[in-house]
C-alpha cells in the first residue's frame, strides 16, 4: 500500500503547485507532476509480484503476467501528457509576450 | 521490493524541489528528474512498453519547457518569504482537502486486493486467448490495436487537437505586426 | 553550433531515426509500438533543428512537411480502419490475423499497418510543436 500513497503524495503535491503558487510555469509544473502521479498509479495497480512483462517470447512458456490493461491505458496517456503540456506552454508564451510577467496576481488586472 | 521505495522517496524529493526553487530553468530539469525516476520505476513494475514512453516523452517535455524558459524569463520572481495574507487562504484550503484526500485514499486502499495481487478478469482472456486471436506476441500492443482500437483512435483525436492548438496559438508566420524574434 | 557538435548530432540523429522506425515496425514483437517510435523519431528531428540551426524560409517548409505527414498518418489510420468495415466485418476489425505465422515480422493482420500510421502521426505532430514553439532558433544565435 505505501507505493499507493506515495503515487497520491506525487499527486497532492502537483495540486498544491495549481493551487497555492502564483508563477504561471510553476503552474504547469505542477499539472506535470499531477499526470506523472497517476500514470504511475495506474502501473501499480496492475502489479503481480513474481510477475513478467506481458510480452509471449514463446509459444510454449507459462503466461505469468502482470496485468496489462492499465499499461494499455497508460500508454496513450502518457504521450497526451505531453501534448497538453505543450498547448499550456504556448498559452504562457503568449501572456508573457502580452503582460512581460508570469505573475498571475498581474495578469488579472485585464490590460489591452 | 527496496529499489521501489528508493526511486519513490528520489520522486518525491525531486517533485518538491521542482515546485519550490526559484530558478525556473531548474524547476524544469527537478522536473525531468521526477519522469527519470518514474520511467525506472516502469521497468521495476514489469512495464516496458511505459518506460520507453515515458524517457523520450519526459526528454521532450524539458525541452518544450527550456524552450518557453529561454524565450522569455529565467528566475522566477516570486517575492520573498515573507508570508502574504492573500496567501493564507489557498494554503488552509489545500491543508484541508490533502488531509481529507490522504485519509479517504488510506481507507480506501484497505479495501484493494493487497499490493502484487491484481484482479485481472478482463486481462485473464487477453492474456490466454491474445496470440491465437490476433497473432501479436505484444500483448499490450494487441488490447491497444485490436481489442480496444477506439481508444487509440481517440488519442490521436486528441492529440491532432491538442497540435492544431499549439500552432494557431503560437505561429509565427502570418500574424500582423511580427517579425524576428517575439518577447525579447 | 560548433563543428563538433554538428558532426556528432548528424550521426547520431540518423541512428536515432533508424532506431525509432525499428521500434515502429517491431511493435507487435517487442515493447515499445507507435508511440514510442513515434516520439523517438520526432527526437531526432528535435536534435538535428537545434544542433544545425535554421533560416525563416527552411522553417516555413519544415511547417508544411510536418503538417502533411501529421494529416497523412491521421487519414492512413482510418483508412486502415475502413478495411475492416468494407470486408464486412467491423470498423477497425484485425483483418488477416492469421497470415504469417506468430513471432515472425509479418504476422497480425493490421497492427503492424497500424503502428506505422500511428508512429507517422505521432511523430509529425510532436515535430510541428516544436517547431510551433520556435525553439529552433536559439542555434542561430552562436
């Protein structure tokens, strides 16, 4: 179970990032961390101990595997991950290029 | 397992490191640090396909965020360590639900089949029936390309979205009024 | 970039190319598949824009390249899907499954075929946000 909790300490903390922080790339660090916690919850769930990766080498072996649903799942997530990144980090490209500062205690004052 | 455990605490640290150093430039490599830290925790979990995913995924992200870094800023300008008072009231909110989060995850977890024992009902016929009905040795390759395509059609859905978003915002050419380098 | 840089980065970036359409191709053998080759080879795009640097007008043609083969994968990927459905069977249906046999290169109907859309997709679209968030032109600059 401690694995568990430490996947959703990664996630609070990711939370408290969004949350409490007033820099807008510290921001989206923190939604970074929020996916890499529960892609790697999803890993865990499926863990078998004594297990092997699901992958048939041969015919003939003895299908001993972990659960490979969650790694299905997983992986589209991952690299969707990254794409959201990518479309926050344009969006804080072009505040900065519009206000000159990530402090979102700034931006709100609604300029141009 | 204790190498588990050591990668989790490296993960943990690394994610507080990320969120409360001031240089954003290294905010961005703790962040790298932490993907590091998952992706050999893939492979300790037996998960392969992930750990490959995840390394260049992770690559790529601290270069997207090196990029937006170097564009505009470096240090983050976070004033000081003085406590402010508009600060007070985010931190008790989320004191509250992490604590509220914690114990229900605790009470929870009670209830899940002990960690390194899975249910595994729908993986039971991927895993038995996986090779003669689709004749993929890869059997996360085969739920994900044959069992369950429309999830895979959805991602790339998503992820032709999420590119065309990123272009229309930030594109370079055939805007009025820009040239050369933006935001110096 | 200097000219060890340069040297090093072409070579390197070839390799990684070849490596990530091995791991494109072998998807439905070994880990990895097209999404992991797919973003290996948007990598090595990555490393080859910003060890060589680029001019506004090779930039504008990297867009359309990229664009095309993002819009190529997606549309190759349905088509793929429409096999099935226009043999008579579901969309996305695993049609020849049984060529070939297991464990070998050719075997598992589509998914293969799948892969390579899918690798193409990734790929293309992973190189046209970089190129979107203009990284590529902090190599001109030394």
């Amino acid at each position: 179970m401690i694995p568990l909790l430490a996947c959703v300490l990664l996630i609070l903390l990711g939370f408290y990032a969004v949350i409490v922080k007033r820099n807008i790339i510290k921001i989206i660090i923190g939604f970074s961390l929020m996916e890499y916690g529960v892609n790697f919850f999803f890993a865990l769930i499926g863990f078998k101990r004594g297990a092997l990766a699901p992958i048939i080498t041969d015919t003939t072996m003895a299908r001993n595997f972990v659960d490979p649903v969650p790694q299905a799942l997983v992986l589209t997530s991952i690299v969707i991950g990254l794409a959201t990144t990518a479309l926050m980090l344009a969006l804080a490209m072009r505040i900065y290029e519009k206000y000159r500062t990530f402090d979102i205690t700034e931006i709100r004052k609604l300029r141009g | 397992m204790p190498e588990l455990y050591v990668l989790l605490v490296a993960m943990i640290a690394a994610a507080v490191v990320a969120i409360e150093i001031k240089d954003l430039l290294a905010a961005a490599v703790s962040l790298g640090m932490v993907g590091f830290s998952v992706s050999i925790a893939f492979i300790l979990v037996q998960a392969p396909d992930l750990a490959i995913v995840q390394i260049v995924v992770e690559v790529l992200t601290v270069v997207f965020f090196a990029a937006v870094i170097l564009r505009t800023t470096h240090i983050a300008p976070d004033a000081g360590r003085r406590i402010r008072g508009e600060m007070i009231l985010p931190v008790v909110v989320f004191g509250a639900f992490a604590l509220f989060f914690f114990g229900l995850a605790v009470q929870v977890f009670r209830e899940l089949p002990p960690f390194g024992s899975p249910q595994m009902w729908v993986a039971a016929h991927y895993i038995t029936a996986g090779l003669e009905q689709t004749g993929a040795a890869n059997v996360v390759a085969a739920i994900i390309l044959d069992y369950r395509a429309y999830d895979t059609l959805g991602e790339a859905v998503v992820l032709f979205t999420a590119v065309v978003g990123v272009l229309t915002i930030a594109r370079q050419f055939g805007r009025k009024g820009r040239e050369g380098n933006g935001g110096e | 970039m200097t000219t060890i840089v340069q040297t090093v980065s072409g070579i390197v970036g070839g390799m990684m190319f070849l490596f990530g359409g091995y791991v494109v191709l072998h998807g439905h053998l070994t880990p990895g598949g097209g999404f992991a080759g797919g973003v290996i080879v948007a990598a090595s795009f990555v490393l080859m824009s910003l060890a060589f640097g680029s001019v506004e007008d090779s930039e504008r043609s990297s867009y359309r390249f990229s664009s095309f083969f993002e819009s190529l994968g997606g549309l190759s990927f349905i088509l793929i899907g429409l096999f099935g459905y226009f043999a008579g069977h579901a969309f996305l249906n695993n049609l020849w499954h049984a060529v070939g046999q297991p464990l070998r290169l050719v075997s598992a109907g589509i998914i293969p075929l799948a892969n390579i859309a899918i690798g193409i997709k990734v790929g293309a679209g992973l190189w046209a946000i970089f190129l979107a968030l203009g990284a590529s032109r902090f190599a001109m600059k030394d």
